[in-house]
C-alpha cells in the first residue's frame, strides 16, 4: 500500500510572529534596481581599493562606476562599469554569494571590429597588460585563432577573411 503524504495545511493569522517572517523575508529577498546598482558600485570600490590600491585605486574617482541591475532571465548578477577613455571600459561583478570578486578590462580589437576582454589577476597582471596596450594604442592584438571580437566572416584589418 502506497501512502501519499499531504503536507498539513497551517493557517497563519495576520498579526502572527510567522506572518510578519513571511512579510520580512519577501522584503530582504528582494532588492530593488536602485539599490542593486548602489550594491555593485560599492562593490566595484571594495574590490578596486582592495586589490588594486596602487592603480585603480589612484586613478578612479569614486563615482567612476556605474551600477547596473540583475537581468534574471540572462542569468546576470548586479554589476558595475567603469568608462576609462579611449575605447576602454573596466566591468566588475561578483558571484552570487559575492565570495568572489570578477574584474575584467575590456578593449577594442585592433582589427576595429569588436573589443577583447581579459579577466584581471590583480594590479601586476594589470600593469603587464597595461604595458602591452600602451604599444598598440589601447587596443588589444587581434588574433586569428580566436574569435575574441565580433570579426567574424568580416575581413579584418590585417587582410585576411575570417570562416
């Protein structure tokens, strides 16, 4: 004999201790748009004055970076970008549980067609990309193995035909 089990029904009254952690929990659940975006601007600062004190940290000013909502159906977490001139941008998110920090720079394509981004391993690995863009003016090399930008089945600017 195969028995279901009904969960019992609990009727909770208006004004009960359970009803107000229903209320309660549906309000910290739920952040607003305006406040996602404050939570990843503050965030975006932790990480940069954290890990990044002696670069990021002394040539962003603190309203550098703009937060952006969740998009739930894309599956984003609330982020933050940072617009640095000439093309480059900074994009900082954290996972979910915000126990890890996503920093990544990102640069057009010397092929014009797209930007390239490179997920940042602290301020040396900054101060080493940031050598190698100085050469190509702030662009990232483009490469043909790699369908890092959006050239493909473009021609790209070193004459080649992408598949």
């Amino acid at each position: 004999m195969t028995e279901t089990l009904t969960p019992p029904t609990v009727a909770v009254g208006a004004d009960s201790p359970l009803a107000r952690l229903f209320d309660i929990a549906l309000e910290i659940g739920v952040q607003g748009e305006d406040e996602q975006r404050d939570n990843a601007e503050t965030a975006a600062l932790d990480h940069v004055w954290s890990h990044y004190p002696d670069t990021l940290g002394r040539a962003l000013d603190d309203d550098a970076w703009s937060g952006r909502p969740a998009h739930a159906g894309a599956g984003l977490e609330p982020s933050a970008v940072a617009y640095l001139d000439g093309g480059l941008w900074l994009h900082h998110s954290s996972d979910g549980d915000q126990e890890r920090d996503v920093l990544t720079l990102l640069a057009p394509c010397t092929c014009g067609r797209g930007y390239v981004d490179r997920v940042l391993d602290g301020e040396w690995d900054l101060l080493q990309i940031l050598t190698d863009l100085r050469a190509t003016g702030g662009r990232f090399p483009h490469d043909n193995d790699r369908p890092d930008c959006d050239s493909q089945r473009r021609l790209c600017a070193g004459g080649d035909a992408r598949p």
